[in-house]
C-alpha cells in the first residue's frame, strides 16, 4: 500500500477511473452487440443510431479515440449495408 498521502490519493482516483472506463467499455460493445444481433434491417437501423450516438459521445469523454469510434460505426455500417 501507499505511504504517501499522494500515492494514496492517486490510488483512490485510479480505482474510481477503472471503474468508470469498464463501464464504458462494457456499454461500448453493447451497443456494437445490439447491431450486430438485430434481427432485421429496421431493428438493425435503430440500434445503428443509438451505437453511433453512444460511440461519438464516448469520444468527446475521451474513452475512445476519435479514428476508433469511426471504425467501429464504419463497420457497423457495411454490417447493416449487407442485411438484405
């Protein structure tokens, strides 16, 4: 353990950002999961929507970078583009 009031203070806030950056990753491949496993193009342009929307928001909190959100919604959209 810490000997610091520093160090303990860094290890307190590390544990609170862990927490809060699995959460968000978890949500993250949710909603890639909610498109992926629609069944039919309209339920599959839904989610589309919310997993593009959660996907740019998570970027503007600093959990992903930029290029990643916009492979991951690229993707998501050639995925939706195939469904007949």
């Amino acid at each position: 353990m810490a000997n610091h009031k520093s160090s303990e203070k860094r290890y307190r806030q590390t544990i609170k950002r862990e927490e809060r950056n699995r959460y968000y990753r978890t949500r993250v491949k949710n909603v890639v999961k909610a498109v992926t496993s629609a069944k039919g193009k309209e339920e599959a342009n839904e989610a589309f929507k919310k997993a593009n929307r959660y996907l740019h928001s998570m970027v503007s909190k600093g959990i992903l970078k930029k290029n990643t959100a916009a492979r991951k919604v690229s993707r998501l959209a050639a995925f939706i583009a195939k469904i007949a």
